[in-house]
C-alpha cells in the first residue's frame, strides 16, 4: 500500500534558498509588508496566520466554506492569530492569498484544468497558495491533505514552488470498468437475453411509459451470482437486462463515495481476518477507512472472499453509462450534492442520462443548462420531453417494499403490475429477465420528428 501511495500522490519542491528559522516571531510580530526573503525564511503557519487571506468562491458550496472556516481555526488555535476569511469577488486580487477551491483567480482557473472529478492537487507559485479539487468533496479532502502538511511541516516554505497531487483514475480505476467487453458472466453459457432487452433507448422509455412491460430494478445488482453492490454484480444485472440496478452510496474517511449498503464493513467484507493488520483501522466503520486502506478488503459472497473490491460511484458509473439506467440510494444524502457532488462524476464518466431514473427530469433539464452545448445529453432530454408528456411527466409508479408483500417470483410481479406498481424490485434479476425474455414484449419508443 505504501508503494502505491508513492505513486499517487507527487509532491515537488523546487528552488529552495533557504530553511525556515527554528524561532519565528509570533504571527502577530510579522508585519507588512511581506518579501522574497520573508517567504523563504518564515515558517508558513505564522504567515498564513498574519498575513494571508482563505478566499473561496463566491458561490462555492457549503462544505467547502466550512472546511476553509476549519482549517482558519485550526491555525487560529495554534498562532493566536487567524487568516481573513473572504471571497473572490469580496476580496481584491493580493499576491498572499489562499485559494479553496474553485475562484477566479488564475492560478486556481490553471489548476483546475487538469483535474478529473475525484482528483485534488495543493500548489504553491510566488507565494500564493491553491487547493482544490475536481469537485466539492475533494477540495474537502484537498483541505484536510494541506492542513496536515502545514501543521507536520511537510511544507517547508512559501517562497519555493510545490506540487501535491491525488490522480484518482490512473492509479484506482478497476480494469473491469474500462473493459465490461471482457466479462463473462456466470450464466452466460445457460441464458441469452433478447436483443430489445439490452437496448438502453428502450429501456428509458419502458420506464417513462405509463402501459406496457413491467420494468426491474435489480438490488445491489446480480445478487445471485456476485457481491452485492459489486462491479461484477451490477454488470451482472446490466448484461441480464436489467433495466435499472440499486445501488447504496456512502462516504470513505477521505470523502470517497463508494458503494456498501450498511455503515459498517462486518457483514460484507473479510474486514474481520484484517482489521488493525498492516496499518489498517480497526474500526469497521466505513467512515473511519480512507479509500486507499479498502482496497485491501475484499467483498464476501456466501460469506467468503472474493476477488472483488468496494467499488466505488465513479466506476459504477462508468458501467451504467448508456447501458441502464442508475437506481440511486444514498445513505449519507446529508453529505452528498447532486449538483456539485454528482454531477462533475456523471459528467466525466457520461453516465449523465443514467441517472434520470433516480433525480428525474427536471435535474436533467438543470443538468443539460450547465453544458448546453453537449449535443448527445441534449437530444436525450429531447427523447424524455416526448416519452414522458403521455405520462404527465411522472415515473412509473413502484415501491421497494413490495417484495414481501408480493414475493419475488413471476406471480408477485404480475399481482404488483395489476395493482398499479409498473418497476419492480428484485433480488433475483436473472429470474426476472429469463421472465421478461419469454413472457414480456418490448415497447417500441416514440419517434422524433
């Protein structure tokens, strides 16, 4: 794990002239105004304190604000002194500033270029300081990484140019996500679904259309056959024909959204054979593990170990995109934004129409507004706006808890869909699509003009 941490985080100190002091003054001694000289022989914590201003964007989220507002009473507490507060538009242009997220000064609009949704760099130029990340949640961990350089002094200076970088998709990425040509199912050589029932078009409309085929959900994916809440369980259901798959999302220690039904790692994983082995927490809080330290776990089926690991929403997505549609259950909803958490990740991954299923039409109208000029999302809220103007624009009704009061076989869904409940929820989705192969008939989507 160590040597996979050296890979993917780089950190690069250049033309440094000089060694911060053993005794700097108290912030509230260093006075204006500030030089080269200064930069390079200053600790950076009584600088920051005294003469640096935190700027965020004037509309940047609230987790982002708080974490700025954290890390100010963090140095407060330890310098008696604390950085301003304020944001990009308040605030006029200054050389000691440090910028949180996204703002529009130029050296965040620079470092924001090169980051993926998931990814967060810190960097230091000619004393002005930016961290951020690709999104909200990762400027948060971005904050959280800065905070511990600054206090363990990992960071030496202010005068000398640095580079921190977290590239989440070179080093994480499982191969199964990039390459789902390769998969070959369990049950490949026993079931062959229809072609309709593969065809995501259909599949969109099936679920906007107020007559016709029942619709699945498959939770947690291929249940039968893999992990729940795996990759091979969701791509499972997907190459089944399922045509929406429940996942449940919740938050890593470094604000990593991955993919676990309960709060904890003690029913789903061999947490027990590993906890506190190796540097590993011995909590089995997902909350107390960072992203990193579950990759050492893997995922129990029948209550063994397997080959797979805790995926997380960033893969998932990829597999979902323009396969099926993404049935969205977020256990930790109060820390989690659609806009600025979910979005940047639907986005990267082109898994944006996957989501319509879960947050609806009216996010997707939203959605399309931020990238007006993305011609495939486009004609997909075109295609709704038709599908979904004979429905009043709804979705099919359905329940989750219908499967004990029906039960999970071909009677129950037939007795759910004459009740009025048009998607189902399933724990066998294999089940249900070698039902929908022979008993069902595909919906044939309304032409555009």
């Amino acid at each position: 794990m160590a040597c996979l941490a050296a890979l993917m985080l780089t950190a690069l100190t250049v033309s440094c002239t000089a060694d911060p002091t053993e005794d700097d003054p108290p912030a509230s001694e260093i006075t204006s105004p500030i030089t080269e000289e200064d930069l390079r022989t200053y600790s950076p914590l009584p600088l920051i304190a005294s003469r640096y201003t935190l700027i965020c964007g004037s509309k940047a989220p609230e987790k982002v604000r708080l974490a700025a507002e954290e890390l100010a009473g963090r140095i407060a507490e330890s310098e008696k002194a604390s950085p301003a507060i304020s944001t990009d538009i308040e605030a006029a242009p200054s050389r000691l500033e440090l910028l949180i997220g996204e703002t529009d000064r130029a050296e965040s609009i620079e470092a924001a270029e090169s980051l993926g949704c998931m990814d967060y760099t810190i960097r230091i130029k000619n004393g002005k300081i930016a961290v951020l990340g690709g999104s909200p949640l990762a400027t948060v961990q971005a904050v959280r990484v800065f905070t511990e350089m600054l206090f363990d002094g990992r960071i030496e200076n202010l005068g000398s140019d640095f580079v921190y970088e977290y590239d989440y998709d070179r080093f994480f990425v499982d191969s199964l996500a990039l390459h789902a040509d390769t998969f070959v199912p369990k049950w490949a050589s026993h079931f062959t679904p229809q072609p309709w029932m593969l065809d995501f078009d259909e599949k969109v409309y099936a679920l906007t259309c107020p007559s016709g085929r029942i619709t699945s959900s498959a939770h947690r994916g291929d249940v039968v056959n893999y992990p729940e809440n795996s990759l091979e369980a969701i791509l499972s259901a997907i190459m089944l024909g399922a045509d929406a798959v429940e996942i449940d999302i919740r938050l890593t220690k470094d604000n990593v959204m991955v993919l676990m039904h309960d709060d904890t790692l003690l029913r789903t994983t061999d947490w027990q054979k590993k906890k506190g082995k190796n540097g590993l927490p011995k909590s089995p809080r997902i909350e107390d593990w960072t992203y990193e330290q579950l990759r050492e776990l893997r995922l129990l089926y029948d209550g063994k170990p397997t080959e797979s690991l805790i995926p997380t929403l960033y893969e998932a997505a990829i597999l979902f995109a323009g396969r099926a549609q993404i049935h969205f259950d977020c256990k930790v909803s109060d820390k989690i934004d659609r806009d600025t958490d979910i979005y940047p990740l639907a986005e990267e991954t082109g898994s944006r129409s996957s989501f319509f299923y879960t947050f609806g039409y009216n996010m997707m109208r939203k959605w399309q507004r931020y990238d007006s000029e993305d011609v495939e999302f486009r004609n997909f809220i075109k295609k709704i706006t038709v599908y979904l103007a004979q429905s009043g624009h709804s979705l099919r009704k359905s329940k989750f808890d219908l499967l004990s009061k029906y039960g999970d076989d071909p009677n129950g869904w037939t007795a759910t869909y004459k009740d009025g409940y048009k998607t189902v929820f399933t724990d066998n989705i294999i089940l249900f699509c070698r039902y929908s192969a022979t008993k069902q008939e595909p919906l044939e989507p309304i032409k555009l003009k």
